[in-house]
C-alpha cells in the first residue's frame, strides 16, 4: 500500500500532475494559515496534513473502487514520529471536522463534488453523538481551523510560496 516514489517523471505525467497539485493544495492552505495568523504548529500541519495521500499506493484507484484510504491516519502515523502533537492531531482530525462541519448545510453545498464523493466514503456527516465527542477533543478547534483552510485551498492561478519557504519552520518542529 505504500507507494514509493518513482525514479523518474518519464511515463508518469498523470501521476507527476497529480502530485503536483496535491503539493499545490497543501501549500495555498499553510498560505491561508499564515494569514489567518495562525501560530507555527498549525501552519505546519496545514502544509502536511494530506501527505498521507503521498503514502498511498494509488489514492485515486481507491476512490474509483469506493474507498477511503484513511490518509488522515497514515500520516498521523508517520508523522507523529517527526512532529509533536500540536502538528499532528489537526491532521489526523482533519477529516472528522470535514465530517462535523457537513452537518451545516451551507458548508455542505460549499464542497466540491470531490469532497462530497470522499465524505460519503469517510463514513459521512457525523451524528449528534460523534459530534459531541469530536468537540470535547483537545484538538477540536485546530482541526476545524485546519478543515476551513483545507477546503479554501482550492483556487487556481495565484502566487504560490516555494516549499523552501517552509522549510526553517518544518525543521522547527521536528521532535
């Protein structure tokens, strides 16, 4: 299940795009935390909270195949061995609080039909019940926080910061 990267681009453009844009993503939304002026450790997990996509094998064949492939804990389970919790928990929430969040209609009519595809995969809106105990988590509000910029980083023809932009305060919070 873990993919391992490929030694060249050649033959791989569909792939290559794919994780170009992924790269893209996850960038716009530790931009978007930076200026919400978000502290350090939630700009940190804003640009790696999908990097479990990365350590899939094939994400897109598991949503063609009606599968969640659990991204959010594949990189909390990698990560947590490099990054202290306040990095790690908002993204290995990150997904609940997309799941908490689809109760408000307004914010459900907001998603892409990508996101729509993948909350149903995720096990959907949460309950009342799930709700309740997502809330009293400790990292509920980052998580949520996380989630909104998560869904705003979406946009397309605007300046992007290097990845080297991040690099000190990656090194920063490195356990």
């Amino acid at each position: 299940m873990i993919r391992r990267p490929p030694r060249s681009t050649q033959g791989v453009s569909s792939a290559a795009s794919d994780v170009y844009k992924r790269q893209e993503h996850m960038i716009q939304t530790a931009m978007l935390a930076e200026k919400a002026k978000c502290d350090d450790d939630l700009i940190c997990a804003c640009l790696l909270h999908d990097y479990g996509h990365f350590l899939l094998e094939d994400p897109n064949e598991l949503v063609k195949n009606k599968l969640d492939g659990e991204h959010e804990n594949i990189a909390y389970q990698y990560l947590k061995k490099f990054f202290g919790a306040k990095v790690v928990e908002p993204i290995k929430y990150h997904v609940l609080a997309k799941r908490y969040l689809a109760r408000d209609k307004k914010y459900f009519d907001l998603l892409s039909d990508a996101s729509k595809i993948s909350l149903k995969l995720q096990g959907g809106v949460l309950n009342d019940k799930e709700s309740k105990n997502f809330k009293n988590k400790t990292y509920f509000k980052p998580s949520i926080l996380l989630r909104k910029f998560d869904e705003a980083a979406k946009r397309t023809n605007i300046k992007m910061k290097s990845i080297h932009h991040y690099e000190k305060l990656l090194s920063s919070k490195l356990i």
